[in-house]
C-alpha cells in the first residue's frame, strides 16, 4: 500500500485558512487527505505524539468540521488501526525538533525545526512514504537534499512554493 507523511499545511490548505493557495491548490490537498481517509495511503504518524498534536495545534476538534478538522478527528479516531496509519518510532534529540532518524547532511542544516519530525517519520517508516506538501517554500528550497537523503516529496500545490531562484542546498541561507 502506498504510504504517506502529511505536513500540516496540507489540512490547513484543506479548510481554505493559506491566502497563497488558490481553488487548485485547495481542490488537490482535499483530494490527497480524502485518498487517505478512504484507505488509499497508509499515514504514516510517529509514536512520540509530535505529529498528532501539531495537526491539532492548527485544527478543530469541534464544532461543524472544515475538510482539514475532519482529518484531524479521523486521524485521531484511526491512530491505532493498522490498516489506516503506521506509527514509527522517532528518537528526539539536542537541540530541541531535532531527531535522530533526521539525515546528518550540512545541506540540509538551514532546513525548518519543526517539520524535521516529518522527515524522521518518513525515513523511519519501512512503507517508502512520500511526505505531502502545500504551501510550505521549504521543502521545495531543500527538496534535493532531502531527496538525495531518501526523502520523497509531493508537492501538492508546486505552484505555490516553487521560486525564481535555484534550490538552496541548506547553507547561506
């Protein structure tokens, strides 16, 4: 079965909450978290809840849900069953939102804290996962590296985050 990681800017994207994400932006992060939702794509979710309380950090547990709440509570509901989630073992480390399972590569230095828990899961998991992707420029400035390091990226919205100028290869940044 195919596998994924989802950034949390994908179910923001999904309840319409990203200014830069335009109808086919929005139209591409709600058909990728439906593939999930319909037992399409393993999500892949780690076992040291960083990943669940980031989605619930920006998401809704309540009230009448947007399309990016529903994954949220689905997720939530389906964070044990095997047949919907992998949950893989991720090791923090110093400095803070750093990970062991994370590539040890000087290019990839400048990459953000905080979605390096996306990139521990994705190496961790034994299913090859493709990490989705809306908004977030970063993953696009340091796609080659991470790629280079077994990172695979789906830019669901490559119009949003691609730039003018080359990739960064994670210095001078």
């Amino acid at each position: 079965m195919k596998a994924c990681v989802v950034d949390v800017n994908v179910a923001v994207v999904a309840n319409r909450k990203s200014p830069q994400a335009g109808k086919n932006c929005i139209e591409a992060c709600l058909s990728a978290l439906e593939e999930i939702k319909r037992n399409r794509c393993l999500l892949v979710i780690d076992d040291r809840w960083r990943i669940l309380p980031e989605y619930s950090r920006n998401m809704s547990k309540s009230g009448q849900p947007e399309p990016g709440d529903a994954f949220l509570k689905w997720a939530l509901a389906n964070q044990s069953n095997p047949r919907c989630c992998e949950r893989v073992s991720i090791t923090p480390t110093e400095p803070p939102e750093d990970y062991a399972e994370f590539p040890r590569d000087p290019d990839l230095d400048g990459f953000d804290r905080n979605d390096r828990k996306y990139v521990a899961a994705a190496l961790a998991s034994r299913n090859s996962p493709e990490v989705l992707n809306a908004v977030d420029s970063d993953w696009w400035d340091f796609r080659i590296p991470l790629e280079r390091n077994g990172v695979r990226i789906r830019f669901l919205c490559p119009d949003c985050v691609q730039r003018a100028r080359p990739p960064s290869t994670g210095t001078g940044r």
